[in-house]
C-alpha cells in the first residue's frame, strides 16, 4: 500500500500543476496589466524567488531613484543615491538596507561574498522573502502561501520516504520475503520525486491565473523579434520595462528591440560607465550586469532560491 499512496500523491500533485501550466496566454499587450513589483511579477510567473527577480528588484530601485550602478572594469558596484523612505514596502527597505548595508558594494569579487552571504542569511531579509509568497497571497493570487504548500507534501513525501527505508532496514535484519523490496524501493524513488514536484508547487487563484497569463502576453511584448516602435522610445520607456524584462527573463529580447529600431536607448542615469555608449553597447552591458549579479546571487545560495 505505501507505493500506491505514493503513486497517488504524485499523479494528484502532477496533474494539478499541469492543470495550472497549461495557461491561456491573450494577445500582445504593450503596457504592464497592473501596478505590481517586477520581482513580484517574476514570483508570480515563475512559482519562485529566483536571483534574476533580485536583480530585477534592484534595478526597479535603480529606475525609482534609491540606487545607482557604476561600471569599473570588468566590475560592477552598487551605491546608494538616497535612503529608504516611506514609499518602499517593508520588505523592499529590508532588503535594500540589509543586502547593500554600505554606499558602494561591488558586484563579481570574491572579497564580498562572505559579507553578503551573511546579509542574505539574515532574519530581515529571509523575512523579507517570505513576506514576497504572502504579498502575492493577500493579492488573492495564490490560494494560500507557497510556502506552506510546499513544506506540507515535502512533510508528507519525508513520511513515505523514512516509511520506506525503515521498511529495507526492517526487511534486511528480518526473515521477512526479498519480494518486499520491490515495493519499498519504489516508495523511496517515488517520494523523492514528490520532493523535487514540491520545489515550484503552487496553487494559483482564478484570478491568479488571470493575472498569470496578462503578465505573459506582456512578456511576449518584450520579446518580440520586431524592432521596437520609434514612439515607444519615449518617456524612459526602455529603463520603465527593464526590471520586468529581466523578471520575465526577457532582458536581451528587450535589448535586442531597440538594437535593431531606429529608436535611441537614453542611457539610464542610475547607470554609470564613463563611456558613451550605443544601444547596442548599452543593451550588451545590461546584458552582463544581469548575468553577473544572477550568477553571484546563485553562489550565494541564500534564501532568495529557496
């Protein structure tokens, strides 16, 4: 019986997130669907705190002025413009103040990784990321944190797990029949498979859902291969989009678009190079400001890809 429970958590538990992946994405849509933080975006999409919706919240704070980049070299370093007022949200202050505690903090060195490991590792912020699953969840997104989805059927797949391997122990000191291990190593394999579906098992809303799929058909805005509307160029459109295209996982599709337009790409002035810079110059900068500052991040292994 304990393979066959097992075997009917993960049918349940596959089945539903299919259910819920098979979403319906509208037409192209041009403007963001709703007021909401790119990194919550990238949650909201991607079922997960990744480093890119990090990176994403950093540049959203670049764009709304607490933040500035300045590239040196081959490196880059973070600097503070202005604190944390009352228009950031308690868990963007938190991680503002406990990721970047100092005015310059350099990105890609190994002298920093011990102090940022710290600071990732820290109460407010692993607050803070878990404040991001019930942001989400008071949204009426999700029909309940994450979180606890997650950590109720790793509880249940732990269960069938020591079930089974006290079950070989058993079978192995015992004059019980070889046949039963068959069926206890199935329910060994079997849990370990529910573990690895609970990593992005998420139980979305209808309106979730709803909101799942604008925020898609806005991504597909993002990348589209066309080159960007020489209209759209206007009003800081291309810094306005960036933290969504980098939580979408869409930054060089939206690099790529005004590459390829007659539009000009104004260099962001929270981005710091001491060099001019073309669009193509300037879209492949950001380009390896992302992948730097993600890779960092994933050595890091704090609670931001949990």
């Amino acid at each position: 019986s304990l393979p066959l429970a097992a075997l009917i958590v993960l049918l349940i538990l596959t089945v539903r997130q299919r259910r819920q992946d098979a979403v319906k994405i509208g037409p192209k849509t041009n403007q963001p669907p709703a007021a909401l933080s790119p990194m919550i975006v990238g949650v909201l999409v991607n079922k997960k705190i990744y480093p890119e919706e990090i990176v994403a919240l950093l540049v959203d704070l670049c764009y709304r002025g607490y933040l500035v980049i300045i590239k040196n070299g081959p490196d880059y370093f973070f600097g503070k413009r202005k604190p944390p007022d009352q228009h950031l949200q308690l868990w963007e202050k938190n991680i503002l103040e406990q990721v970047l505690p100092t005015l310059e903090t350099k990105i890609s060195a190994s002298e920093i990784l011990a102090s940022h490991r710290q600071a990732l590792f820290s109460r407010p912020v692993h607050d803070a990321f878990s404040d991001i699953y019930g942001v989400i969840t008071a949204h009426r997104y999700f029909v309940e944190n994450p979180h606890l989805t997650r950590i109720r059927y790793k509880l249940i797949a732990l269960v069938f797990y020591f079930a089974g391997v006290a079950g070989l122990i058993w079978t192995a000191v015992s004059n019980a029949t070889p046949y039963l291990l068959i069926p206890l190593t199935g329910t060994t394999i079997l849990s370990w498979l529910i573990l690895r579906l609970t990593a992005r098992l998420t139980s979305y809303t209808a309106e979730g859902l709803a909101q799942r799929s604008a925020w898609l058909s806005f991504s597909q805005f993002l990348s589209d291969p066309s080159p960007i509307d020489p209209t759209m160029a206007r009003n800081q459109t291309f810094e306005k989009y960036l933290a969504y295209a980098i939580a979408l996982g869409k930054t060089a599709e939206w690099t790529n678009r005004f590459k390829q337009s007659s539009a000009t790409i104004v260099k962001p002035d929270w981005l710091v190079t001491y060099q001019d810079l073309d669009a193509g110059e300037l879209g492949g900068e950001l380009v390896e400001f992302v992948s730097k500052t993600s890779k960092l991040l994933t050595t890091l292994r704090g609670p931001q890809v949990n």
